[in-house]
C-alpha cells in the first residue's frame, strides 16, 4: 500500500481552505492589474546552474535533481531569479520599464514550522528597469491597497533605505567589512529588544561608545518628516546616507500624492532586511495581530535582476507571501468565509420530473447562479440532507404540483422556512435572499 | 555565466501567452463553479511510492529524486492519482458525491514535440463517488459549455464506452487477453484508416472474417439512437455491452435534458483511448481545424480513485490541457488577445503636475481602469512613446493648462485623434470609447 499522506511541509488545500486563497490571490492580481502589471509564467523547474550562487547559507536548501537526460536541475526557490532569466532571454519582447507580476509555487528544503513551508505561494509584482522613486512608492502603494482590500486592520509598513543602515553603521566608525554583523544585530531589534542587541554588538566587538550611538540612531521615532530630519542630522557628512534619505523623502511623497494613508506607513531605521540583496529602499509590513514577523515586504534591488543580462537593471518589487497571508487571516478570522461554491442546489423529484430539474438548472447557471444538481435517486429529504451537508445555503423543488402551477419550491436551509415563486422569477429571488 | 535558458518542453510564458492562457483557466473554472465544483490543490511533489505502479509504459517518464532527509519524491504526473490520496487521506472531512477541480502542472519527462510538453498545465474536473449517467452527462455538458465558451468552432464529443469496445473484441471471437491488440488498433482508425486498421488486426493474428467484423462494428455512424440500435442488434446477447448500451443510452438522455446541442456530440464506436484507466464512458472532443488529434477527453474510471481508500469509489471526469487549448487557439486565432493589462496610460507632465496626475491616476483605477502611470520624467513625446510601445490605447495629458480649465486630454494611440473631456467624465469617456 503506498503512502496516503502529503509530504510535511507541502499542504493540501482541500476547497474551505483553497477558496481564501484564491480571494487572496484575486485580490492582489486585482490590485496589480489596476496599476498595469502584465502577468508573467516561467517554469517551476529551472537549470541548476541558473538558481546557484545566490542564496549564502540557505544554498542547501535547493530542491536539485538530475532529469532523464542527465542535465543537473532544481525547483525554484523565488520567482526573482527567474525574472532575471527572462528579462535576459527575451530582451527584445520587454520594453522597460516593465511591470510584471507572477503568481506561483517555490521550493525550500527547510524544517517545516508555523508559517515556515517547503511549498510555498508567492505572488510577486516587480517594476524592472527604472530607478525613479515613483516606481518605488507605487510597489508600497500596492501593498498598502491589497492589506486594505483583504480586510487587514492596524498593519503599518515599515520603511528603510539599505544606505541609512549602512550610514548607522558608519556613523559609530565602523567599516563596511563589520558592518554586516551590526545589520543583524539591528535586525533582531524587535525580537531580542535595545538591550539585546547592545550585547549582541558588544560580543561582536564594537565598543559600547558605538552601541550606544547605535542604538540612539536606530530607536528614532515619529512622523516621517522628523525621522528623517534628525537622521540628516545626524548622518550629516556621509554623503551616501543623505541620498539615500533624500531617495526616502522623494519616495514618501508620493506615497501622499498616490493617496496612501499616513498612518500606513513609517520611517524604521532599525528595518535591515536580508541586506545582501538589496540596495534601495528596504519595507516590510507589520501589525500587532501577528507579532510572529513582518505580513510581507520588499525593497529595492539594482543589482540581482541584470546579472544575466550583464548589465545593471534597476529594480524595485514585493513578494506576497500568500501562505503568510491566509493563516493570518485565518487566525484573525478575516477574509469571506463560503462553504461551498454552489449557491443553489436542484433536487429531483423523480424521472418524470428530471428533465424539468435540468432545465432549471441551466437556468440558474445562466442566470449567474452556482448550481449543484442532485446525483442521488433517494427522496427529497435524503436530497436535503445533501445539500445541507454540502454547505448549500438553497434547495429547490419541482415537483409535479410546482411544475403544474409554473412554480418552484425555494428551501433556506439557513435560515430555515421555504417559500414558493413563479419559476420566471427564481434567479431574482436567489439573489436578493 | 549561468544558462540564460528555460529548459526544453518547459515554456516561459510571455504577457500576452498568458493573459489567453488566463482567459482560458478564467473560462474553465467558471464553468466548473457555475456546475458547484469546488476547487482543490495539491503539492506538485509526492512520494514517489505513491505516484508508482500506474503509468505502465510510461512509468520511466516520472521525474523523481531525494530530498534532504532522503525521502524518495516524484513530481507528479497529473492530477488524477493525488486526487485518489486526498479522497482516502481526508475522508472525513469530504462529502461524497463530490465535485471537484483542479488547476496545476504536471510533469513527464518526454520529448518535447509539437504539442508535448515536460511542463503541462491541466484543469481536471471529477465527480467523486456517483455512479449516475447524469454524472457523466455533466461532464460532457462542462466540456461542451466550455469548449463554446473559448470559442471553439465546429467541435463534437465523440462518445463511447469501454465495454462497447470490449464487445467489439468478444463479437469477433477474442477473448479479454486478446482484446488489447485490437483496442489500439481500433484507436488508430482516424490516423491510419480502415485499411491500416486491417492490417495490424492481420498482424496481430486476428482472422481476416473476425478483422471484418470488428471493422464494420466501429465504422457505424449516424445518429446517437441509430448507433446505438444498431450496436444492440450487433452485440445481442453479450450481457455487459448491452447494459453498457443502456448506460450510454442514459448519458445522452441526460446529455439532451441538460441542453447540450445534438450536434455536439455523436456516439462512435471506434474511440478507444486508453483503456487500462477507464472503466465505462470514454469520450473525446474533436475538431476538424486541429486534425493532429482529439482537444481534451476523460471518462469513467470506477476503480482508480478508490485505489488508496481500498474500496470502489466511482468517479467521471476529464481534463482540459491547457497548453493544448493555448497552442490550438493560437493557431485558430480565436480568443481575446489584448496587448497589455491597461488601458490608460497617465503621462506625468512636469514635478508641478506630478500630484494631479497621480490622482487622476488613482481616481481612474477607483473607477475600474488599469491604469499606467509615466516613470519617464523626459518629454510627452517620449512618454507617448512608451504608451504606445506597450500597446496601450490611451495616454492622458494633464498640463497646466488642462488642470486650469478642469480638463483632461485623451489621446487615442490606436484610432488615432484626442479630445479634451471634463476630468469627473475622463472613466465613463474610456469606458464609451
């Protein structure tokens, strides 16, 4: 007997489950069509040799495989490797800037845990080949207008440059070279706490002079225009932290002028955000319904998506993490909730009714209205019985009286109670009941 | 430098591929929910022992491999057989008969043609656990109503039913052993012709009066009544073709109470397909623009799905091969073919104008109008360009002038022309134009 489970790691959406997502996944396309991003497919199975090399210490967790004819294979991790193939395969079809947004499954071999899985759906929306920070407030834009139409209260993106970061670490003396072990210190701020990370830096070597300075830099609070000022101030001098809070400023005015609430976003300069990849702006989206993490985020990256194309493409873009997204509105109860996908169900009489049931039916359907038929020859009560189980909020019956009088039977099998209408008129009560 | 290629038989799919393979999938899906399917995914990855032992000839096709912690996994082949561990994994939570669909790819390591794929995309719809030609019907029903739907001109279901087939081999004398020889012989009849037909029965040992026999059974034409008295007459006294008559008989009875148009289907006693699946209704929808083969077919298979529940759970189904669909409407050029998500595109007129355009922007995408807005902060010219490149239809201008006056100017990039229209009337003006 072989194995009647799924693999740990890689769920089953059985329909309850498979129909929020597909909510979640209209509504982000939705968003991403309004502002005109064009719907990109590449293949979950690329050439090995394409996905190596880029992710560090999570290298390891590659799905690789060798195929029938030998060639050394691997399922995807992301779908931005991938667009970095395609923007160098088809260079003569794109015309940039290029939005583009895919929708798809990723591979990680890594220990399943909550929220943590070795298939997981992303929809990614990207905007390839311009540097303007209109570009980058748009993405923010986006984020902000899917969180909103999925019902997600209180979230707040959290926004960082890559070259602030990098200015707070120079700033307290630091050279590049070290820097990268006081990003991830910051990075835990909202895990571990200031005093967390304080020891963290110390153990790494930097002195408690620079922690502190450190950590004054990184807890600044307050509306946008504030952080920024006392950031300027303070990083006065290093020339490429004031662009970076300049590219911040420009990008943060057209989140206004783009009509994103100010209370949906904020200057973080304690946001670090997986730093070898990006090199921009940084976000990350957080509400206090789910302190296990960031919802999702994104930055900006002008290196990754031209490295096959040999030369720079800037790029800036989010990953919707829709597994994240569907246990946390699973958790917090948001999101429609249908049982099923049939509205209405037909039940049938007998044989000499069956080809009125039908007809009925085609109706419905046409009428816009999901509709199961009955496959069962027991009576109307075990037909009942079905529907009800189903999830089917109503039972229609057309027996020979019904039929005799130009009638039919609605059950709420809700609300309780049933009703007769005029057959004309059962798509229309359907719809307002 | 890494391979800068997609693999071969596994297509990147390009905006405008996609968004007909989205109408397609949006079309099909749509049919499935109005007929009360519900929708079901599955991991793309199984353990490989569970995908084993059914593909016969092609079981060397299945690409397996190890994963981290050394299990033994398989990318599955199709939908059908994870649809079998579901129904047995999550019995309790499934009410039988069930319908459901599903959307995903599938993998054989084949060699890619015209046509073949690696990567395949398929919509499978089942139902699960009735044993009633109106099951049957409906599939047949969805199959028509969707076909109809893309478009497709000129398509029938040919129908049939495995013991009719077997019947054809027992009428000639063949016992059960034998019957597989002429089951693919039979299969060939419209690639090879009736003479071709003969002369692999001649080779397979089949006598020259049994060859004849078989030949004058399978090229009964007419319709579906005449087919099947004529069937009756022939196959007299062979108990299980004649309940298999009677069942196919009810099929169609179903096929006319459901609506589904005469000339849509027709009973031919000469499909095959496959047999060691199906168990019951075989069918297959053809068309005369795509004479390399049948568009999608399915049937009956009672004992496939019950196989990891270890109890009989009858099921009909089919699947719609998206690719083969993408590829077939391509070639017929029937299908919408929109050059790009948006309609609009909004040019940025200068900083002055920035936040005015960005509004306009987002008081279209209110309204329902994918709507681009300029990243190009060079002239108007330059941005009509860019419109244009990317096949919208209209760039809108907001100069100062515009602005003063309350205007916005639409600019027709594909009937040429442009206009001034109030800016509260810029949606309904796209939406009339």
């Amino acid at each position: 007997m072989a194995k009647v489970q799924n693999i740990k790691g890689m769920r089953d959406h059985l329909p309850p489950a498979m129909m929020l997502r597909q909510h979640i996944v209209a509504t982000i396309t939705g968003v991403c069509e309004r502002h005109g991003f064009e719907p990109l497919q590449t293949p979950i199975i690329e050439y090995a040799e394409a996905l190596e090399g880029k992710l560090g210490d999570d290298e390891s967790l590659i799905y690789r495989f060798e195929d029938h004819g030998g060639r050394r294979l691997a399922l995807r991790y992301d779908q931005t490797v991938p667009l970095a193939r395609v923007v160098a395969q088809y260079a003569g079809q794109i015309t940039l800037p290029w939005r583009r947004y895919a929708l798809g499954p990723s591979y990680r071999g890594e220990r399943p845990a909550r929220g943590r899985y070795r298939e997981f759906y992303q929809a990614d929306a990207d905007i390839v080949g311009s540097s303007s920070p209109l570009a980058d407030a748009e993405i923010v834009a986006m984020l902000t207008e899917s969180l909103t139409a999925l019902g997600f209260p209180d979230f707040v993106t959290m926004l960082n440059h890559r070259q602030i970061v990098g200015g707070v670490a120079r700033a307290s003396g630091l050279d590049e070279a070290s820097a990268g072990g006081v990003y991830r210190a910051i990075d835990k701020f909202d895990k571990i706490g200031a005093d967390g990370v304080r020891d963290e830096l110390l153990r790494g070597g930097v002195s408690a002079e620079s922690a502190a300075q450190i950590l004054a830099l990184v807890q600044i609070e307050g509306p946008p225009a504030e952080v920024l000022a006392a950031l300027s101030e303070r990083l006065a001098g290093d020339e490429r932290a004031l662009a970076a809070l300049e590219n911040l400023r420009a990008i943060i005015d057209g989140l206004g002028q783009m009509g994103v609430p100010p209370e949906r976003y904020k200057v973080a300069p304690r946001l670090a955000r997986g730093l070898s990849y990006y090199t921009g702006l940084v976000f990350e989206a957080i509400t206090p319904h789910w302190p296990e993490g960031s919802l999702l985020g994104g930055g900006r990256y002008d290196e990754l998506v031209g490295q096959f194309a040999g030369r720079p493409i800037p790029t800036v873009g989010l990953a919707f993490g829709i597994d994240r997204l569907h246990d946390v509105m699973e958790e917090l109860k948001i999101g429609p909730r249908p049982a099923t996908t049939a509205v209405a169900y037909v039940t049938i009489f007998g044989p000499e009714q069956m080809a009125d049931s039908l007809a009925l039916a085609r109706e419905l359907r046409a009428g816009g209205v999901n509709t199961l038929i009955s496959l069962d020859s027991g009576g109307l009560g075990k037909q009942f019985k079905d529907a009800d189980r189903k999830g089917v909020s109503y039972a229609l019956v057309l027996g020979p009286d019904e039929i005799a009088r130009g009638e039919v039977v609605i059950k709420d099998l809700r609300g309780g109670g049933q009703r007769a209408v005029p057959r004309a008129e059962v798509v229309a009560a359907l719809g307002e009941a």
